[in-house]
C-alpha cells in the first residue's frame, strides 16, 4: 500500500513539474530521477517524502535553477 501511495505521490510531482517548465511529462521524470531531490526522497533518514508535493517541486525547481547559474 505505501508503495502505491508513494508512486502516485511521484506521478503528481512529476505532472507539475512538466506544467511548471512547460515540457513533456517524459523529460519532467528524466528531470525528477536525475534530480538530487529525487534521491533524498530515496533516502530513508530524511522526511522529505513526508513533505507536500508542491514543497517538493519547488525543490526541484530551485535545484534546476542553480545548476543554470
């Protein structure tokens, strides 16, 4: 059940972020998986999963952000 829950929680991060960019939901999950948030998520030490879907695209967003500066 928790796998379920945690797969959809992915699935809406990644729909917002293709919204957000304006690109393919394919480039926005390349996006996700190759992001450094993407592997707190995996990581069980950190709360991050615990955290809102748009807190986590923000994430994201930021991280994106500084790659380009």
């Amino acid at each position: 059940m928790i796998d379920v829950l945690v797969w959809n929680k992915y699935t809406r991060i990644v729909m917002q972020l293709a919204e957000r960019l304006n690109i393919s939901p394919e480039r926005a999950l390349n996006l996700f998986y190759n992001s450094k948030v993407y592997s707190f998520l995996l990581n069980k030490e950190y709360p991050l999963i615990t955290m809102s879907d748009d807190y986590i695209t923000d994430e994201i967003m930021l991280e994106l952000q500084r790659k380009q500066e």
